[in-house]
C-alpha cells in the first residue's frame, strides 16, 4: 500500500496536459467543431482557439459577441482571443460515469449576424482513481474436506477509470495453499477466484491471512489491497449449487417499487444444518435499487428504475449453507426504456425587438428541443402554436431555427405570445409547450392622419390680435419620435411676404393664431395649407386645407352721399315747386355703409323738422315726398334733420341736414335762401333788413350780369348757349368727385344752363366716352355766380329742344320694396349673412346691367327721369346708389324699367300724387 500511493503522489505531480492536449478537430456534422482533451484539466486552461476555427477575426470578436450556450458552464470564450477556456471541473467520472466514450456537446453563438455552431469537446479519461475493494477484509470458511481445485469467490473491487486505466487483475499473495484466477462478467468488469491447490488439514493450521491486490495498467499503475482471512471449519462436505450461474431478465423503467424481480434457487446435498441456504449480495450495499429476501431468494425493486441513469444493473449473490459452504451466481437486470421524459423546449439567443421593417426570413431566435428518452420515444416534432408571422425551420439534432414569415407591422401588433409546442413520437407520446413574448420595434411607416379631411373655420372681424381661431389636429400610431407630430403653414392664398402678419401656427399644438384684427370689408375670406410632419427619419408628412371666413360686425356707420357739402363748405339746398301736391318727391338721402347683411340695412328717420307734419320719410327709401300742400302760413324754407341708422347691433348712424326751399324759380329761392329768424329786439331787426337788403342787391347785380353775359354769348352765337347740353363740351376744371361705383354713384352727370325764360332746368348728359376716375364730369363755375354754368365756347347748329315737363320717376324706377308695387317699406332681411351678401351681389349685378346701358337718366319713357326737384346741387355723386338701399324680400326681382308707366299714375298705396297736366305745370 506504501508504494500504491507513493506512485500516485508522483502522479499528481506529472504534468498531465501535456501528453493529452490536442488541438485536433474534425467536421463530422456541417458547421460542427471537435476538441479531444484530458480530464482534470486546471480552470482557465486552453481547449483551443474557437474564433480562429470558426473562421473569425481577432477584430471581429466585440462585434460577434461569441459566447457558449449550454446547461452546464464548462467552458467559456475569451472575448479578447476567441479561446475557448475550461471553466469547470472536468471530471469525466462524475459526467459520463462508465461509458466508453464521454464528449460535451454545446454550441458557440455568434451575433451580428446571429448563428450557432455546434461544438464536441471529448473528455479522455487518465488514471485519477486506483481500484478499490468493497470491503477492506474477507472471512471465508473453508471446509477441511474442500477438494482441491474448489473456487472461491472473492469480492471485487472497482475502478471509476476505463480502459487500460481501469482494473485489469488481480494478485494474491504468495503461499501453498491457495492460488487466484481473474475472471470477467457481461459487463466487462472483473472479480476474483481463489483456487484451493492442496488439502487443507484443520489439526494442522486452522487458518490463514492472505492479502488480495487489485491492479490497473495506468501510466503509472494504480493498486488496493484487502485481507483475507481464511478460517478452516470441519467437513462440509456439499456446498449449495445454483439452478443457474447467471440469471437474466429485463425490467420497465416505471416498473414500481415493491416489485419482485425474480427469485434465485439454490439445493445443499447435505443434511441438517449444513443444508439450510441463505441468500446474501456477495457485494452489500452498492446495489440500492434492489433486495434480497435471505430466506426465498426473492429480488425486490427498492427504488425508482430510471433507464436514462443507469440502463443494465449486474451483481452477484451468494447461497451459503448451515456448513459454511458457499456457491454464487450472476444476476443482470437490463432496463427498458419508457416514455417517461416530456420534451422541453429551450429558447436561446432571444432578441429584445424585432424590427417591423424585417425582411421574410430574418432569424429571431435559436430553438434546442430535449428529450432525455431514447429510440422513438426520443424523436421530437417541434411546432408553432396559432397564427403568426414566423415559422420554424430545422437546423439540425433537435435544434431549430424561429425565423419571420410575413410582413411585421406594430401598429397592429405590437407583440406576439409565440407557444412552441415539442411533441415525441412515443406511446402514448407526450408533449410539452413554451411560451415567449416577441416585441415588435417601430420604423417610421406611417406619415401624421388629420382628424378630417378640411377645416372651415368662421370668426367675426375686429378679433383680438393673438387669439386662437382655430385648431387642427393630426395623429400618427407610431411610437417615440415616429409618432410627434409638429405643425407647419406650407401655402395660402395670401401673399406669402403678408402671411405671416395674418395667422400663425402652434408648433406643438397645431393652434392657430390670428397676428392681426381682421376686417371683413377688406377680407372676407383666405385659405391656409398646414402640413403635420413627424420626427422619424426620414419625415413624414401630411397637408390639409383650413378656409377662414371672416364675419361681419357693425363696425362702419353709415356714410351719407347725398346731400352732401358743396366745394367751398356750405350747405346745399334743393328747391320744391309752390304747388306741388302731396306725395311729390322732393328728395332722395342717399347713403351707404361698408358693412353687410344685417349690418348695412339701412333706415331713415327724421330726428328734427321745422315743420314735422309738412315732409314724409321714406322709412328704407330715404325719399322725402310732401307730406300736404303748402299752406299760406308755412314758411319758405324747411330744414329736415334726417338720422340714418344701420341693422347692426348696436346700430350705427349719421345725420343729414336738407334745406328745402319753396319756389317756383331759381330768382324766386334767392330771397329765401338769405332769410334769418326774426328777432324782437328792434335794434336785431333793423340789422337783420339791413343785411337782407344788402344780399338782395348783390344778387340782383350778380343776376344783371349773368343776364347780360348770357344775351351777348347770345347775340354774337344764337345757338351756341345751349351747346352745354352736348356730350364732351363741358369745361375741364378741377376734379371735384370721381365716379366710384362702389360707393352707390352712377356714371351720368348733369348740368345747368340758364335760359332766357329766366327758369332753371336741369337736363342729363351722356358722355360720347366712358367717365373715368380722373375725368371731369362737372361745368366749370364763373367767378361771382353762385351755380355752376357751362362752356359756351362751342356752338351747336340745332335749336335746343323744349323742356321736359315729364321729369318724375315712374312707378317701376321708383325706389322702394320691388320696381313694381309700393306697399310696405319694410322688410325681412335673410338671417344668413352669405345669403345676404349673395343677394347683394345680385341687386349690384343688376344696378350695373342698368348702369350699362340698359336704362338711361332721361325724361323719355322707360328712364329715369330727374328735374329741378333734386335742386342744382345734386352733382354726380349725389345719385341715388340703388345698389345699396333697393331691397326685394322673398324675390329674385331686379331693377327693370317699365315703359309707358308714368310716375304721375297714383301708386298702389295711395302714397303718390298724380301727374299734372303740360299746361297746369307751365302754369
């Protein structure tokens, strides 16, 4: 025993890697990577360089992440050299007990592109155990009658090593008696036999001390020893005999405890006690699966069979007589397999995402299926469970690939529960599933969607600068900076240098923000372009139109256009024959407002009058008619105070004074125009006649001259007087008033010319060309008159036709709620302010259709005759702008002349008077 464990001490201190680390490899499967190295090799030592055999680069080692995917951590990766190191213990007993050939299978897993490489390390055995005996000493009983050549089984002893490195015999010490023999069972190990050589003699020696040894052929070789201790008993003369020298039988691995194995028989020849057998392990203890009934001989299942541990059980029993006398035999239990192991399944190299813009085929994870079975009950159908995008794909022994079947998208699924099923082919087969979640990882696929298609938007003018008039909104279903949405103005119809001034936009929260108060009469409408863009890379956008319609407030009073101040300042006066009935149009107020709708319907009302009861109103008109004749105690002159008033509300307003003068003739209102009010105070009244009497002389010499130049203009050219009443020949002076349409002007003019009855009439002209803005349409004025006169310096060849005494308007021209019924001023505006503007554009439509050409200012039929009742003041820009003040309720009717109506017939609802003849007008 000494030199036993002398030769193992130097054992341990022989390099022992040396002779068997080998940096062979061989391809006995695709990609697979074989290693032969020594058991007990020291942590960190180096089985090979992996990286250079898997064919990578020392550079590529951080990018690859090569790393060992296994149960057990026996080996690891260098990530600066790619070696592959040992990591644990190799005991090559401890992993692969007794079997002929121990390797470790794992694989070696590489990212960027992510694959797997199957790897086999064989780990060689080397001569680490030394045999050793069960028990340390044997007592045998020999008979003194034992024949020579009688055999005795001795008890074994085991080894953990294999091959030369395991028992291969056995010695006995020296001696005459006794001699030994090695013997080997089905499993291939091997148990002693001593052998009686000669006759022993009790009287002479009554025992004897033998020593047994074990022996390996290790380099260096191994031992053990046991003592034997051979006791000589008296003559026995029959030793018991097994039925069978080996005993076989085959056991299910589910087989369950309690079971009877099988039962061994043993006969004694011999009487008595020397023939009662009992039945023992020749090896207790090393066998805890099974026992042994001493008395019967019945082999008993103690624990669980597992054919996947141990897979054949062999041992040996003993029969021994009530002599002493001793017979063996061999029993070898073989295991069957049973489908007892359920497959799992083992998901490795599991990604955290799995991009959504993945190609068909990208790999997402690595899949190994283990079944510990053997045969069919080992073979394994793997499948994926439900319907999703992946699919499974073979690799190789057990080991699949999970890998991208259709097109990902996160918007939909932002994960799928991928359930792995592994199901053996065993009977009945068993199965087993594995659940994992895959998250989906979001690309920027999908551009902002606006909550609608168009946005109109309504706001009233006059807003405040800075408010918000507006919000779009725009949603995007990715995630992160894929999914901001920020917000931009692209286009517009306004000017682009202009636009900023008029809205803004939130970035942020797509609010959009007036810069400025607008006007509705300035803009009533624009249209914006915003586009809603991410933050993905590259971006995505989306445009959607907004239309901003500005309403109408009342913020513009109405402005009067007739009557209006004359050029130097003073107020003008319209003048009403003495006669005139009740019902006579005197006037017309004329005025427009910027607004619209509601907002520009305008009223007329008297606010003060010298005489209330003398004058009537039109109430939308703004035509002012004789109420009654003048009576001998009404004065000659009236002042009407007229408010005009907008629909808006508030409603707005402006004043106009009209002074009217009752006089047959221009001479006949000069008096009147200079009258004062009457004072008490004597001393007021002689200043006030002074004053007048002084105004009458100058008019009467103003009048002598204006005479006196008129009769000699008349003498030195007959005709030439009246050639102020033809097209072109009107003065040029200074540009008193420009046709502006749009403020409710018409494009004719007149003027006045003094006759040499002395009676002031006033008849239209129309231009032979088209008025322009900066045109002159009015006569030029003489420095010391008080009307304008016109240029006599042409003169005409035609005499100038009579007065028309048919000047008034007629029912149809006359302005009121239609052109052909008089009824009720009033009316009903629509409630709709577009509405309302769209029948504003149509009366306006209208108006300039008459203002074209359709009906003329004459005093013909089918015009629109004035007189002298509009006094010599109503120049051009105090025509009545029927555009503006015609209103038609409930009727698409426009402004129509109709001939051969007369203004002088009694209208509809009494409110007119009737014409009077040629002779009592002259008169």
């Amino acid at each position: 025993m000494g030199s036993s464990a002398a030769e193992r001490g130097q054992t341990d201190r022989r390099p022992v890697l040396l002779p068997f680390l080998l940096s062979l490899f061989c391809r006995a499967l695709s990609e697979q990577i074989r290693y032969r190295i020594p058991e007990e090799m020291p942590m960190g030592s180096v089985v090979g360089n992996l990286a250079k055999d898997l064919g990578f680069r020392v550079l590529e080692l951080p990018t690859r992440k090569l790393r060992i995917s296994s149960e057990k951590s026996y080996f690891s990766v260098s990530s600066e050299t790619g070696e592959l190191l040992v990591s644990g213990r190799l005991d090559r007993e401890q992993i692969c007990g007794k079997q002929p050939a121990c390797a470790l299978d794992f694989e070696a897993v590489a990212e960027n592109p992510l694959n797997f490489y199957h790897v086999s390390v064989e780990i060689e055995d080397i001569n680490d155990h030394a045999p050793k005996f069960a028990h340390n000493i044997f007592d045998l009983q020999i008979s003194e009658s034992a024949q020579p050549g009688t055999r005795y089984i001795l008890g074994s002893a085991h080894d953990a090593d294999i091959g030369t490195n395991a028992l291969q015999n056995y010695q006995l010490s020296p001696n005459d008696y006794f001699s030994l023999v090695s013997k080997e069972k089905s499993d291939g190990s091997k148990y002693p036999e001593m052998i009686l050589k000669t006759p022993l003699d009790r009287e002479k020696q009554k025992s004897y001390h033998l020593t047994l040894t074990a022996l390996d052929l290790g380099d260096p070789p191994l031992s053990s020893t046991a003592q034997i201790q051979i006791l000589v008993t008296d003559a026995n003369d029959n030793p018991p005999v097994f039925s069978q020298e080996i005993y076989r039988v085959s056991l299910p691995e589910n087989v369950r405890p309690g079971t009877t194995v099988l039962r061994v028989t043993a006969t004694d020849q011999d009487e008595g006690v020397n023939a009662e057998i009992t039945f023992s392990f020749s090896e207790a203890g090393l066998i805890p699966e099974f026992d042994l009934n001493s008395n019967t001989g019945e082999i008993i299942i103690l624990n669980t069979l597992d054919f996947e541990v141990i897979k054949e059980y062999s041992f040996v029993l003993e029969a021994k007589d009530g002599g002493g006398m001793i017979a063996q035999c061999t029993v070898e239990i073989e295991v069957l397999d049973e489908n007892d192991n359920i497959p799992e399944v083992i998901f490795q190299s599991l990604p955290n995402l799995i991009m959504e813009d993945s190609e068909l085929g990208t790999l997402v994870a690595l899949l190994k299926i283990r079944d510990k079975d053997s045969g069919h009950n080992g073979e394994v159908i793997c499948k994926l469970e439900g319907d999703t995008p992946f699919k499974i794909l073979t690799s190789s022994r057990n080991t699949y690939k999970l890998v991208t079947d259709r097109v990902l998208d996160r918007e939909k699924n932002p994960e799928y529960n991928i359930t792995v099923t592994a199901t053996d082919r065993g009977k009945p087969p068993l199965s087993s599933s594995s659940s994992v979640t895959l998250h989906i990882g979001d690309v920027n696929d999908n551009a902002p969607v606006f909550h609608q298609d168009s946005y109109v938007v309504y706001i009233a003018e006059n807003n405040p600068p800075g408010a918000s008039i507006a919000q779009v909104s725009a949603s995007d279903p990715d995630l992160g900076p894929n999914g901001q949405v920020s917000y931009s103005i692209v286009a517009s119809d306004l000017e682009p240098r202009t636009l900023s001034s008029y809205v803004s936009v939130s970035e942020q929260s797509g609010v959009v923000f007036a810069q400025r108060a607008f006007d509705h009469e300035q803009l009533r409408s624009f249209e914006l372009t915003l586009q809603a863009r991410d933050h993905g890379s590259p971006a995505l956008t989306s445009n959607v139109s907004l239309r901003v319609l500005v309403g109408d407030r009342n913020d513009n009073a109405p402005r009067v256009l007739y009557p209006a101040l004359a050029p130097d300042g003073s107020a003008l006066f319209d003048t009403v024959p003495r006669a005139a009935e009740p019902g006579y149009l005197v006037t017309k107020v004329v005025a427009v407002d910027a607004d619209s709708g509601h907002n520009a319907w305008l009223s007329y009302h008297v606010l003060q009058a010298s005489d209330p009861g003398l004058f009537s109103l039109g109430l939308r008109t703004g035509e002012v008619r004789t109420a009654r004749s003048l009576g001998d105690r009404d004065a000659a002159r009236q002042r009407l105070l007229v408010a005009v008033r907008d629909g808006g509300q508030p409603p707005l307003s402006a004043t106009a004074t009209l002074h009217l003068v009752f006089a047959d003739s221009l001479q006949e209102a000069l008096p009147d125009l200079s009258d004062r009010p009457v004072s008490s105070d004597p001393q007021a009244e002689l200043q006030f006649y002074l004053v007048v009497a002084l105004a009458l002389i100058s008019v009467l010499f103003l009048l002598a001259v204006i005479l006196a130049i008129a009769l000699r203009l008349r003498h030195s050219s007959s005709n030439r007087a009246w050639d102020c009443f033809q097209p072109g020949l009107c003065a040029k002076s200074g540009p008193v008033v420009q046709p502006n349409y749009s403020e409710g002007t018409l494009p004719y003019s007149y003027n006045l010319c003094v006759a040499h009855t002395g009676k002031t009439e006033f008849n239209f002209l129309q231009c032979s060309d088209p008025l322009s803005s900066g045109q002159d349409i009015l006569c030029s004025e003489s420095p010391g008159t008080l009307f304008p006169l016109c240029n006599p310096s042409e003169s005409t060849t035609h005499q100038q036709a009579p007065p028309n005494t048919d000047w008034r308007f007629s029912q149809a021209q006359r302005p009121g709620t239609s052109g052909s019924q008089n009824g009720d001023e009033t009316g009903t505006w629509p409630n709709n302010q577009f509405d309302t503007e769209m029948l504003q554009a149509m009366i306006l439509a209208s108006a300039s259709e008459a203002a074209d050409g359709s009906s003329t200012l004459g005093g013909g039929a089918g015009t629109m005759g004035l007189s002298a009742r509009y006094g010599p003041q109503f120049t051009l820009q105090h025509v009545p702008d029927y555009r503006q003040n015609v209103y038609i309720p409930g009727s698409n009717a426009t402004l129509t002349n109709a001939p051969g109506k007369r203004d002088g017939k009694a209208p509809a609802g009494g409110n007119g008077n009737k014409k009077k003849s040629g002779k009592k007008e002259k008169k």
